[in-house]
C-alpha cells in the first residue's frame, strides 16, 4: 500500500512537472510577450501596452479569424458527413471485421500529416494520379486545376481530420442498445423518424466530440493551406506563423496565439455545455 502512494505521488509530481515546463510556463511567457510592444534591434520591448489587442479588431485580423472559422466549419461538417454513415456501418458489421476496418482508420496516422499532404499533392497536381486517371477514362479533354485552390485545402483538411471524426463517433453508436431502433420501427416511426429521434440524440455524445476534434485543429493547421492552397488562403495558423517568422512581430504574433486560446476556450465551454444537455433524459415520466 505504501509503496503504490509513493508511485502515484511520484507519477502525479511528474505530470505537474511536464505541464509546468512545456505548457504553463510557455503560455505565461506568450500572454506577457502579449503585453509589450515590437523592438527596433530587439525581439520584443519591455514597455507594457494593449495596443496589441486593439490592432485584433483591425479589418484585416478580422477577416482572417471569420475566414477560419468558416472554413473549420466548413471541413468540421464534411468529416461529419462522411463519417458518420461509415461509423454506424463499421459498428453493425461483424465483430471480425471490425478490428480491421479500425485498424486502416488508424493506420494513417502512424504517418506524419505532411507527408500524407504531399500525397495528396500528387494525386492533385496537373499530371497527378486523378487528371491522368480522368484523362484515360475519357471523362475530361484537359487537366482539371485543383490544385492551389480552395477546394483542394478542404480535400486536404477533411483527409487529415476525417479519423479524428470517425473514432469518437463509432465509439458512441458502438455502445448504442440497437433495440431502441428495433422498438422505435416497430411502433411505426419511419426511417428519418428513428434517426432523428432516436440515434441522433442518443450519438449526440460523441458528435460533440468528434466536431470539436476536428473544428480545433482545422484552423490551425497552417502547412496544408500552404501546401495545397498555395498560400493563398490565410488562416489563424498562417497568420501567427507570419508574425512570428516573416514580420518578426512576436508581440503581435503572441497576442493572436492569446486570442485564439480564448476563443478554444469558449468553445470547449459551449462544447461542455452542449454535452451536460445532451446526457440530460429526453423525454420526462408520466406521473
């Protein structure tokens, strides 16, 4: 008994410690640097100011942060799409198939995302995999230009996030007791009746979940806007990677990463609260 005290003691310790180093300390450092003003021949000026969170409401700043969400959005709704008919499908198959179907959800990210964005990159590009593929089958006369656009950053986006999505939502219908689907069709309820009514309030858990997993990062993954978008679409990500490496401007630069922190922030709060109604009972007992 003592000596399981003195591990957790010891295991505790360690995790307080790793948090203080490489994630308490680093985001006080970034909130001060937030609060000083952009040297001439220096890093930073140790003159306090909130000029830095004034500039935030600048036309330009704003436009980026709405450009971000919107495209988080965006890529947050295609992945729940997309993954929620493949979890409920991967939850009623067999067992011995279920293992599998994971597993090659999983396998992705064994590799880096930049390397998988470079694939996407050939398979994109003018005289990539898909033109020449269309181009054989007859289906195009010349190369369609995807990439460098828009639409190639959220084909980008959604296959990075796209299991982030799945895990979250397959574990919530994977527990789901199948015979309120069964009780709900045989007292009449047709097909969108029992999804909506049923499975969705029941999945609602791990929809939550999943939107968040991916919401968060799609708007800071700077390199797949650079590398499939052509930098022509800036987001949150790219823009504190600018002011930090390109302007120099670490004041700036940290007091975005600040603003950004407290905007995740609210939405883990709105996420929260969304989650505690959706464990609450849908319907009340007659009395």
């Amino acid at each position: 008994m003592k000596k399981d005290k003195v591990f957790s003691t010891f295991s505790t310790s360690v995790i307080w410690f790793w948090l203080a180093v490489f994630a308490l300390i680093p985001s006080f450092l970034l909130f001060v640097t937030s609060l000083l003003m952009q040297g001439d021949n220096e890093l930073v000026r140790l003159q306090l100011t909130l000029d830095n969170y004034f500039r935030l409401f600048n036309a330009n700043y704003l436009r980026v942060f709405l450009r971000s969400f919107a495209l988080a959005g965006t890529c947050m709704l295609g992945c729940l799409l997309l993954a929620y008919p493949f979890s409920y499908i991967v939850a009623r198959m067999p067992k011995r198939y279920k293992g599998l179907l994971l597993l090659l959800v999983i396998i992705p990210f064994w590799t880096s995302s930049l390397i998988r964005s470079y694939a996407i990159v050939a398979i994109l590009k003018t005289h990539g995999i898909l033109n020449s593929l269309l181009l054989t089958c007859g289906m195009i006369e010349k190369p369609l230009q995807l990439m460098y656009t828009n639409t190639a950053t959220m084909i980008g986006l959604i296959y990075t996030l796209l299991p982030l999505m799945i895990l979250p939502l397959y574990a919530s219908i994977e527990k789901l007791d199948l015979r309120l689907i069964d009780a709900a069709r045989d007292l009449g309820a047709k097909k969108y009746q029992v999804f909506y009514k049923v499975l969705l309030p029941l999945t609602m858990p791990g929809i939550l979940a999943g939107c968040m997993l991916v919401f968060l990062p799609a708007m800071t993954l700077f390199y797949i806007p650079d590398l499939l978008g052509g930098a022509k679409t800036i987001l949150i990500g790219n823009l504190i990677q600018n002011q930090f490496l390109a302007a120099r401007d670490w004041p700036m630069g940290a007091t975005i990463s600040v603003a950004l922190t407290l905007l995740m922030g609210l939405v883990l709060f709105i996420y929260w609260l969304c989650y505690q109604r959706s464990k609450e009972p849908q319907y009340e007992p007659h009395q």
